[in-house]
C-alpha cells in the first residue's frame, strides 16, 4: 500500500515542465540522454526552423522569466467544500471558488484539462486603483493566505499597481502571463477565449494573447460603445475592447465550425407574424401591409429595423427574394439551367452560379429557395426565409451602455455595491454564440457574478445545462475608502465578510431567483458550490530544532486534525483529476464509512481507526461494493494511514483486495 505524502506528485497540481518534457520526448526521443536535453541536436532536428539571433520580434519586460516560471510551479494548495455558502450542493454542477486564481488555475489543471468549451474574463484594467496582485509570485499560496488572514502576515501583500510603480505596464503583464497560460490548457481543442479590457492595455494584452495562443488564433477585436464622456478635453473615449482567440483554429475549419445568432428582435417578429396570420385569415396581402407598417414604424437605430427587409409574406413567414445567385468574388461553377416554363437555359451570373453543382442548385429550387424570372433573360435570385435561416453572424463593433448595466445591477441588489459590472445580457449573448447546451464556461476574474448569470439565463432560455465556473479573490472592501460604504453596509447587512467574493454569491443567488421567478417552467440549475483556496490537508514534515521529539509526533498523523473528511475527500477528487461535481455516495461498512466516488472510480475510507480484526470483514464488503457498482476502468482505494493498528493490518487489507483485483491502493 503506497503512501500519499505532501510532497507525492498526487499531492501537487499538474507539473507542466514534466507534461511538456513528456511530450517532447515523444516527438524527440533521440534528444533525451540520461535525463537531460541534447539542445544541439534538437535545433539539428528542428532544421530551419530555429532562429539564433538575439533580436527578436516579440514583447519583452522585466519579470517576464519570473512569470513564466510562474505558470511551471505546482500548487500543493487545495479547495475546501463550503456547503452552508452554496446553493442547492448536492444537485448543482456550477462552482463559485474564493482564491487566487493563478493558485485555483492550477489546481484545476487535472480535473478539467480541456474541458471547458469558452473562458470570459474581464481582468483589471490596470487603472492604477483596481489591480490586486502577489507581490511574491514563488510563494503564491503563502502570500494568498496572508492575504486573506488565515495565517499571520509577515509584510508580503496585494497591492494596488500606482502609475508611480516604476514597473507599472511590467507588473501587470507579469500578472496576466501565467494565468493565461494556465487557461489556455482548460480549453477544449476547439474552445475559445473572451478577454475585455481598455486602451490602457489593450496593446500589451493583444502581444501576450499572440504568444500564449498564436496570432494564426485571433478570431477578432470587438468593440464595446459603452458610454460618452462630455467632459473629455480631447475625445470622448467611451469604447472598450474584446479579444477573442481560438484555442486552435484549424480545429474549428476542421470541424466545420461556424458562429451564428439569432436576429435581433427575431422572437417578437414570429410572435408578431402568427397574431397577423391569424387576424387577416391567411390573407397574405393584408398581413404584408400591417408587417411592413410595424417596421416601417421602428427608429433606424433599432436593432431590430432590418427584419423589416424580409417584406414579402407567405404560409413559410416572411421573406425575400432579391438575393445574389453569383458565386462571392468569382470564378463560380457556370452550368446550364433550365427555365421552368420557356425550357430554355437561364443566363449566367457573370460569376458563376453560388451552388457548386446542378444538382445543389435543383435541390435549392425543390426547397423554394430560388425563383426565376418571367423568362430566360432574367437571372435567377435567391429567396431566403427569415424563419428558415441559421442566424447571423456577430458583428465587430457593439452597443451596450454601461449605465443599463449598472441601473439592472443596482435593481437586481437593492444597492450599487459593484462599481462597472458588465451588462450580464451581453454575456448571456456570448454565451449563446460560443457555446452547445452542455459546455463549461470558466470566468477567473468572475466579480459581479455577471458571467454566472449570463450562464443560467441562456440555460432558461434554451433549456440548457451549460455550467459555469467562477473564480474570484476575496478583496476585502476597505473602510478607509469612502467608496466601499454602500458594499460594506450590504455585506454587513448579509452578515457576511465584507469582500468581494461576498456580492458575487450574493448575486448568483438573487439572479437565480430572478431567472426561476420569470420562467416558473424552468427546471434547469441556477444553484453553485461553494470552494474555498487553502493550504494542502496533507502536512508536510516541519523539523523543530527546540522540540525533536514533538516534530516526530506531529508527523505520524499526516493529515490535518483541522480539517474534516469532506475537506479530504474534495482534495483526493481534486489531485487525482475528479471533477468537483462527480456523484458521491456514502455506506457504512464494518461499522466505517465508505465513500464512492464516480460510481465506483474511487473509493474511500477515513476511519481514524481500523483493528486487525476489521480488516478482512471491511476488505470484503468493500470488494462486493465495487462489484455492483461495476465501474470502467482502474478504481483507486485510498485509506488513512494512521488507522491500521500495525503495518500487519495494512499489509493484509491490501493483499485482500490485491487479491480481487483493486490493485491500485493508497494511504494517507
């Protein structure tokens, strides 16, 4: 039975520098002799295609190296269940963790390794007020749990990044780089990455982004006009930026990937049709005339004035049919075509036809997607129905206007305790566009909680089971700052912490309660669970040179007498890869509890104490368990360590279930 120990690898977030050494070696094998890297015959390898000049196009700043080791180092932290703070535990697969998200990226390296399908974040701006940050990025954790008052400070903290900094645009990339890369291992293959953020850094960003995901990767810039400045001694800057990133893009062209939306406006107008339908009889000349009336009627800004172009009505909704038949730019397929009456051939689009052969344009004319002239001389036009097609494509520049965020905000919470939160129906928006009804959508800057939001509203609309996972760091709101009044008085009201996190949760259940409110036939989730970023449960050996021999005594009990079971349990889920979320069961056996994990994946016992007398009696049991839960795969059994009265009764339990196949058996 091998022991999990705090420095055993399963005891640490994933090394990166060994999973990318491992794959270099299987691309490289020949560069590898006794454990280290022939770089000479690599660059042989690699041919051309290295570059030893030592100017080279790229964006550089002191504390880059620091940072990219910064992504290399394992966590040895953990997450720690918080059942009272969450929403619906037992059926929910939303997470909200409280932490540092370059420690909580991490630890999440295992269990969601591409598997999240979009990344949303909205990251500090880098105003010079708003940026929180380590100021010791090699003991990341230590300084997050000073930080946040669980162990004593000893001078490290966060700290605002002031425009004094002699490093300020330098702090600020060193603080993004590692969590970035980081990320990008969360993505699936043809996942994709949102990030906001304003002219202060957009450049900076837009460099990082190209080195940690690939300039071939950028899908766009979207531009956000959020409001208007009439006080600005220049220009009234009033926009924000998104850029979007494919993990791999030939992965999306590969798979046939396309983004599209729905119109805007476009549910109204299929409300609209069937009221006029129903009025006029089916008389399609009067339902035309009230349709064209009702757009003809909207503001040229309004979104929704282009479904006005769709004027011709029919029993298939409204449509036109004045589309281009050429093929885009040229060079099309020219084939005969008959015309329907007069049986002679149709003109030729001097582009060629957009239907690659004549049997796609035959099936286009079967479906009623194209209509012919009164006779051959006239080319033919595509007839497109606005009910019929797969949506549009998003546009690159928006309008949403920071005071409609900030007034529904201020509605949904009583009080304005989030200074600019993002409008959470542009998210939602995102959300619909990016993703499938089962995604992961991941937000490490998470905030207001408006990307929760986003999430459950999209899931109600369409029936969904999209989760999301949120990650903030637990700012404390200052007293100092007259600003924080209005926060602090909420949380306190709450009786809450006052920070950061706090209005987070506290807006993923109010805007839960909104979404269920408006929609009572939505069944789907709008609850979370609850992580909280802490120090490993697994101690590590601290030698006391004042007290030998109460060193040795602490050591033979690994695990921490503070810590409960479930905070175990969610740690052992969390280092070996288990998704946070994974179905638990519980049965006592032998009079000691057992946990299932994943229908059998892994199965548990803390038993602080199992007598010799136990063991068979409990090795069985746990034996005829795993045969009915019959799962795929190798099952991973793990024990206290502590327990066993002697090495006898551990040696013995684990030949037992050596013995019907449980091979792989573990202590804590």
């Amino acid at each position: 039975m091998q022991k999990i120990e705090a420095l055993s690898p399963e005891t640490q977030s994933v090394d990166v520098v060994v999973s990318n050494t491992t794959l270099l070696r299987g691309l490289f094998p020949e560069v590898f002799s006794e454990g280290t890297i022939d770089f000479d015959l690599l660059k042989e390898l690699l041919g051309e295609n290295v570059d030893e000049r030592e100017e080279k196009f790229g964006l550089n700043w002191p504390g880059k190296r620091k940072a990219r080791l910064a992504a290399l180092t394992s966590s040895t932290g953990t997450l720690r269940p918080c059942p009272n703070e969450s929403s619906n535990w037992d059926t929910t697969q939303n997470l909200m963790i409280e932490g540092d998200n370059l420690e909580v990226l991490k630890l999440l390296q295992k269990s969601y390794h591409a598997q999240v399908k979009v990344i949303y974040i909205d990251p500090p701006y880098n105003t010079g007020n708003d940026f929180i940050y380590p100021d010791d990025y090699t003991e990341n954790l230590a300084t997050y749990l000073e930080y946040t008052g669980q162990v004593d400070a000893e001078g490290r903290k966060f700290s605002n990044n002031t425009e004094s900094s002699g490093r300020f645009h330098s702090k600020w990339l060193s603080m993004m780089y590692p969590r970035l890369k980081l990320a990008r291992n969360l993505l699936k293959d043809d996942g994709v990455i949102v990030c906001s953020i304003d002219d202060a850094e957009i450049s900076n960003l837009k460099h990082i982004m190209d080195e940690v995901f690939g300039p071939e990767n950028q899908l766009a810039v979207l531009v956000w006009d959020r409001n208007r400045k009439n006080d600005a001694k220049y220009f009234s800057v009033g926009h924000e930026y998104m850029l979007v990133y494919a993990k791999n893009k030939q992965r999306l062209i590969e798979l046939g990937t396309i983004f599209r939306e729905p119109k805007a406006g476009i549910k109204e107008a299929q409300e609209l049709f069937e009221q006029l339908r129903k009025k006029h009889n089916d008389n399609w000349e009067l339902v035309q005339k009230d349709w064209r009336d009702f757009y003809r009627a909207i503001p040229e800004s309004d979104p929704r004035k282009p479904l006005g172009r769709f004027g011709k009505l029919g029993p298939r909704g409204p449509y036109r049919d004045d589309g281009d038949i050429s093929w885009p730019g040229g060079g099309g397929p020219k084939y005969e075509v008959l015309h329907p009456k007069t049986k002679k051939p149709c003109k030729v689009p001097a582009g060629g036809w957009v239907y690659s052969t004549p049997e796609k344009f035959q099936e286009e004319v079967q479906r009623g997607r194209v209509v012919f002239g009164p006779d051959e001389s006239t080319l033919p036009r595509q007839c497109r129905f606005l009910f019929e097609g797969d949506g549009q494509v998003m546009a690159s520049v928006h309008f949403s206007y920071a005071q409609t965020a900030t007034m529904d905000f201020v509605e949904l919470m009583g009080a304005r305790v989030f200074e600019n939160p993002k409008y959470w129906d542009d998210l939602r928006r995102l959300v619909q566009y990016f993703t499938g009804p089962d995604d992961i959508v991941l937000d490490f800057f998470a905030g207001s909680g408006s990307t929760g939001h986003g999430v459950m509203a999209q899931n109600s609309n369409d029936n969904g089971r999209r989760r999301f996972i949120l990650v903030q760091l637990p700012e404390p709101l200052e007293r100092e700052n007259k600003d924080n009044k209005i926060a602090i008085d909420f949380c306190e009201k709450l009786g809450k912490p006052a920070n950061i996190a706090e209005i987070t949760k506290e807006r993923l259940r109010r805007a839960a309660e909104k979404i269920t409110g408006e929609n009572p036939l939505f069944v789907g989730d709008v609850g979370f669970r609850v992580f909280k970023l802490d120090s490993s449960n697994i101690q590590a050996w601290q030698a006391d040179r004042d007290d030998v021999a109460g060193s040795l005594m602490r050591a033979i009990e690994h695990l921490s007498s503070e810590r409960s079971d479930d905070d175990i349990l969610f740690e052992l889920l969390l280092k070996l890869g288990l998704d946070l979320t994974v179905s638990i069961e519980k049965k006592t056996i032998s009079g000691k509890e057992v946990f299932s994990i994943g229908e059998g994946t892994l199965l548990v016992c803390l038993a602080k104490k199992i007598e010799a007398k136990e063991v068979e009696p409990l090795a069985l049991a746990i034996i005829q368990w795993h045969k009915e839960l019959s799962p795929t795969g190798e099952s991973v059994c793990v024990f206290r360590d502590s327990a066993f009265a002697n090495d006898v009764a551990k040696t013995n339990l684990s030949s037992i279930l050596n013995q019907y196949g449980l091979a792989n058996v573990r202590s804590l």
